[in-house]
C-alpha cells in the first residue's frame, strides 16, 4: 500500500511523531515549510493569530502528490485551538486530492478537537483514525501504545 507522511511542526515534537511513523511504515515523508517565518516570539504570536483566521499562506515547494497516496497522514500541532495554518494552507494547495487520510495532533494540553474538527472540513472527509499526544507524552516517549493503534 502507498503511504504518505506530510507534517508541519514548529518545534519538532510533531516531526518526532512523523519520523517514526515514517519509519515504521517505511514510506515517504513530507515536511511543510512555510515561507513565513513562525519563529521566536513573534512567531508564535504571529501563528495564534493565523490559525485563528486559517489564514492561508505560501509554501516551500512539495516533492510528492498526496493523489499519489492510498493513505495519507497528516500531522500538526494545535495553535489557538485550530490546526497550525500551515497545513491548513497545504490541505487547500491539493484540495481533491486525498484518497484516505489519519491525522495526528499534538498540543501542550488541549485543543484536539478543534484541530481535528477543522482538519475534517478542509480536506472533505472523515479521517479513518486520529492520535492525539501531549507535547510531555511525545517528549517522555510515552505513546508507543497510542501510536501502536493508530497505525493499525
Ligand atoms: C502559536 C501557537 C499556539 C498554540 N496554541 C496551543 C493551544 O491552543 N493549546 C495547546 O494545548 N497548545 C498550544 N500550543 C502548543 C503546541 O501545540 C505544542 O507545543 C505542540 O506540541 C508543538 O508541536 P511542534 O513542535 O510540532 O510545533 C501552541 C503553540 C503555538 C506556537
């Protein structure tokens, strides 16, 4: 089966979460990278206020079409409790273009459900299974469990 992993991540722990995927699927990976600068602390401010809006922005080239893919992952992490727009922008760049898709979420303690809700409506479907895991979970390496049933 063609699996895709396409992720955003600011500070890595959704990366760490992709990279494994990754590699246990043995399948292709895409990074998202916004060519606007979300770093620092005017980053992150600037990043609750366009996730707020899902604002769309522009993107750093992608490598692989997700129309491409049986299954598409799709990872990110909550702002303001929405998906980090980001993906929101990546979604809308390849509208119609997702066979299957799961997402996992990661956030600081809350917000889950807002960003699934709205990773749902953009890409137009339900998403066969999601994950979602604190910042503390990923960085303690404790969600093999989780991880374990939503790659089944
Ligand atoms: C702009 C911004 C807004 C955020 N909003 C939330 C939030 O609403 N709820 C929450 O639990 N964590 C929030 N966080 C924390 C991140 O979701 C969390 O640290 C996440 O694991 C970071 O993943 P990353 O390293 O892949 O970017 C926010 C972080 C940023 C930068």
């Amino acid at each position: 089966m063609k699996i895709l992993v396409v992720y955003y991540s600011r500070t890595n722990v959704t990366k760490k979460i992709a990279e494994e995927i990754a590699n246990e699927l043995n399948c292709d990976i895409e990074e998202i990278k916004p060519k606007v600068n979300y770093d620092g602390k005017l980053g992150y401010i600037r990043g609750g206020k366009d996730a707020m809006s899902a604002k769309i922005i522009e993107l750093e080239e992608c490598k692989f079409n997700p129309a491409d893919y049986e299954i598409v992952y799709l990872g990110v992490p909550v702002w303001a409790g929405k998906s980090a727009n980001p993906m929101i922008s990546y979604i809308k760049e390849n509208e119609n273009s997702f066979n299957e898709v799961k997402f996992f979420v990661t956030a600081g303690s809350a917000g889950f459900d807002g960003a699934f809700k709205q990773l749902e409506k953009f890409v137009g479907k339900a998403p066969l299974k999601t994950l979602a895991l604190t910042t503390k979970e990923v960085k303690r390496d404790k969600y093999r469990e989780k991880l374990d049933i939503f790659l089944e």
